[in-house]
C-alpha cells in the first residue's frame, strides 16, 4: 500500500518495472520470503500470477512461454530448496536458448552473514544456467536491475536471467518518484555488404553446399525465406534437434535432423560437402 506521501513497497516497485516490461505471467509456488511480491501482484492490472504445484512447473511454464513469444515471462520461487527447484526449468531455457526472468526470494539482506535458515547462494548457484545473475542490494536499483535482466535475457541469443530480492529490500519502502526505466528497441546487428559477398562467392564456388538450419531459424520466424533459398539453389538442408521444422521433412532437401546418432553427420553427407553454411 503507498504511503500518504506516495512512498510504496520495493516489491510493488518492482511489479511495477515487469508490467513496463510487458510481462504477463508470473508463475510461482507461495512462500513466506515472496510474501510482498505477491501481495503487490495481487494489486496489478497487467501482470497475473499463476500459482503451480512446484517450482519445476513454473519455470518450465515460463521456459515455453518464451520460447512460444519470443518474450520473457517469470518463474519465483522462495529461498532455499524454492529457488533450488527452479534450476532444471532453468537450465533448459539455458540450452534451448528460450527468454525468461528467474525471480528469487532470499533472507534479509542483514541475516545472510549469519548463516540463516535455509540460506544456499543462489546467484552462485545458478550462474552456470542463465546469462546474468543478479542480487538486489538498494531498493533503489530496482528498476535498472529489471531492465537488464529482461534485455539479456531477450537479446540473442536469449536465455534465462535472475533476479534475487531479499525480503527485507522487498519490503522497504521506496519514494514515489522512483519509476521503471522505459524499455527501448533493440536491433540486430546485420553484417556488411563485404562479408556478404564474400558468403556469395562462397556459395557461387561450391559444388556440394550444405545447409544446417538451427533454432534461430525458428525464433526469428525466417523459415519461408530458408526454405525459398533452399528451392533456389537446390541445396539440401539438415536442421538441429531444436531447429526441426525449419524446412519441411517431406521435402526431397531434407536431410533431417542430425546430432543423435554416431556419424549421423556422415549419412546426411557432411563428410562429402565442400561447405556447410550455418543458419541460424
């Protein structure tokens, strides 16, 4: 609830920053550390909270949906064995390169030294799985913290970021004029009519080319256009296990998807390509 002089919870601060961040969901088993986050989505207009059975679940649900939408959604969990359940959803977010914003709570900030109930590091722990991990230190870096988790783990390749909110952050107060940093438009970069002829003649040159499709592929919504070139130059096209659908398996170009069996790149004739161009 804000104060008379407008002063709110870090918590509903930064319910705030996910609705700027055009998140929808936020996927979550309840716990006592997560207790303000909650009570300040309770209130949000924009962000709804599902409540799963386990924390696998959430961030599972949070991996798909970006993978789905290209956009982030959050999977929260409590301290401890909450937050340690999380890591398998996590780390496949991680390898399938799937957008979502782990959130964590922990205990205050001023106990951590203290070897307090059910304290593990979580950012420790999770830093081999996601792009960037982040504790909360100042409520007031609240909403720089939100806007670089959902740009990392929305800029490509995408994958998982996380946040840690201490419960007693979560509960201080913040001024009111504290606001979410605005997201701005991130662009691709495209690389130079230079290397693009070079690729060209490349190409042009070869007498075996071979395409290998991933998932990128997919997530940039570029299939008709592999597809087209494919057709065009007559070049056959294997895909990776997360870039099958990329070309049409009935298609006579389709090698399929290679990266299972012992020298399957052989079958797909790898082994005789004068050059592999990679897509995606």
């Amino acid at each position: 609830m804000p104060d008379p002089d407008g002063a709110r919870s870090a918590a509903a601060l930064l319910v705030e920053c996910l609705a700027a961040e055009g998140c929808a969901y936020v996927f979550s088993v309840p716990g006592e550390e997560t207790m303000d986050l909650l009570e300040a989505l309770a209130g949000s207009p924009s962000v709804r909270h599902v409540t799963t059975r386990h924390e696998q679940g959430a961030a599972f649900m949070a991996d798909v949906h970006g993978r789905l939408t290209g956009r982030a959604a959050v999977a929260m969990a409590t301290l401890g064995p909450g937050a340690t359940n999380l890591v398998t959803g996590i780390a496949d977010a991680y390898l399938d390169r799937a957008p979502m914003v782990a959130l964590t709570g922990q205990t205050g900030s001023d106990k951590i030294h203290k070897e307090a109930h059910q304290f593990v590091d979580i950012v420790r722990m999770l830093e081999p799985v996601t792009k960037w991990s982040q504790r909360v230190e100042l409520a007031g870096s609240i909403p720089e913290v939100v806007r670089k988790a959902f740009r990392v783990a929305q800029l490509e390749k995408p994958g998982p970021a996380h946040i840690e909110l201490p419960e007693n952050i979560a509960a201080g107060r913040v001024p009111d004029a504290l606001r979410p940093v605005e997201p701005t438009s991130t662009y691709l970069p495209e690389p130079s009519e230079d290397a693009l002829a070079v690729a060209a003649r490349l190409i042009s040159s070869s007498e075996r080319p071979l395409v290998l499709a991933g998932n990128g592929v997919l997530r940039r919504a570029a299939s008709p256009q592999l597809r087209a070139f494919a057709r065009g130059l007559h070049v056959p096209v294997a895909v990776t296990f997360m870039g099958k659908g990329a070309i049409d398996d009935r298609s006579h170009l389709s090698l399929m998807a290679v990266g299972l069996q012992a020298r399957d790149h052989v079958l797909s004739g790898f082994d005789r390509s004068d050059l592999v161009i990679a897509v995606g």
